[in-house]
C-alpha cells in the first residue's frame, strides 16, 4: 500500500466526517456510548475517537506526558482509565474537551491515530496484497470502527484476498456488501446508524473510484477532497 499524501489525506478526512462530523476532525469531541465491555457505557474520545476501554489510556497518558496546558491535571486520571469508569466524570470530561483546543494535545492525537490505526490498518492491507486507495479507506475505517478486520465478517463471503490469489476489487466489494448487511441487521441500534459509512464506500465502488481520481468523495454529506 503506497499512497499519495492526497489518498492518505482523504482517507483520513473521510473517517474523520464519520467520527465527528468534521473533514478536519474536532479534537475535542466526547460521546458517551453503551458499546464498552458486555455492553457497559464508556467514553470515547478525540478526532477519530478512541475508547475508554480501549486506547484512551494510550492517548491520554502521552498528553499528559507532552507538557501540554492540561497535561498536569490530566495525570490523575491515567491510572484510572480502563479501570475506574470515568464515563460520568464530568472533571474529566471537561478536561479532555478544553485539551483539545490545545496544539499539543492536537499534535499528540495526530501522532496517536496514525500509529495506533493508520499504521496497522496499512500494514494488514500490504501484507493481504491491497494496493489501490479506496482499499485503504475501507480497510482504515474498519480498524477505526471495529478494531480490526473482523474475522467473523471475512467467515460470511468467498472472496480470496490478494495475497492468497484473489482480486483486490471483489473481495472489497464483497467485504463492504457484508459489512453492510452486518451494520443493518445488528441488534445495537447504535451499529445500524453508522450505515452511511458503508454507503459511501458503495457509492465510490459504483463510480470506480479506486484511486480517487474523482473528487471530492460525499462523506456522510461532506464533500471530501484531501485539501
């Protein structure tokens, strides 16, 4: 997977509108879900939005590390993420909301979602055999979303991956109509909201749209142009 810094910029961009609803990302963002562990509420957090019960500790601690304006008052709180619900804290969350006015704190999540997501998410793509652009955005927004590419979801359609001889372009066509239907059908009303993640790829699936040579990308009603 080697993409132009305007591929890589879109698909950032793209996630960024699902997670926040804005193509530049609010920093800041909070919302408070009932997706933690066995279906507890939890926070999640920041441009691309990380979970309590997941990377918030991660992303926290190295703020708090960076020297920001926060950093200082957010130490306590590190030790007790993942640990101690926080999830109606409202110190906490009033901080995590100022921080992310601060550059650091900007710079810190920046650094924290491409190593922590970006990254990893390429890294499946090349060594499945993905090259193309839009193969990057589904697969990153699977690792946003999901964590990972779900091996249950890759259990329900036949396609082969790249590397084990398939064609790129089926298995992200037959991945997204499974991913789809997944979203849809699930029992969380929350997941059959997010079906507009899916509409999109499908929208840019239709167009050919592999190497994003058509812009801008409609985003859940954003018009995305890696600008």
């Amino acid at each position: 997977m080697n993409l132009t810094t305007q591929q890589k910029r879109i698909c950032e961009q793209v996630v960024n509108v699902f997670e926040t609803g804005s193509m530049h990302g609010d920093y800041g963002a909070i919302a408070r879900f009932a997706d933690g562990p066995n279906g507890i509420r939890q926070v999640t957090y920041g441009r691309s939005q990380t979970t309590e019960y997941g990377k918030l500790h991660d992303l926290v601690e190295k703020y708090a590390g960076s020297g920001g304006s926060l950093s200082d008052e957010l130490k306590p709180f590190v030790d007790k993420i993942g640990h101690t619900p926080l999830v109606d804290d409202d110190k906490f969350l009033d901080l995590l909301r100022q921080a992310g006015k601060d550059q650091v704190m900007q710079r810190v999540q920046d650094e924290f979602f491409d190593a922590r997501y970006f990254q990893p998410a390429m890294r499946w793509a090349s060594d499945n055999g993905f090259s193309q652009a839009l193969s990057a955005l589904v697969i990153y927004d699977s690792f946003i979303h999901s964590g990972s590419i779900p091996g249950f979801l890759r259990k329900l359609f036949p396609a082969k991956t790249p590397a084990n001889g398939g064609k790129e372009q089926d298995w992200i066509v037959q991945y997204v109509d499974t991913r789809d239907k997944w979203l849809r059908n699930h029992s969380n009303e929350l997941l059959r909201k997010t079906v507009y993640r899916t509409e999109c790829f499908n929208r840019e699936i239709q167009r050919g749209n592999w190497d994003f040579s058509q812009l801008p990308v409609d985003a859940h009603g954003i018009k995305v142009s890696g600008t």
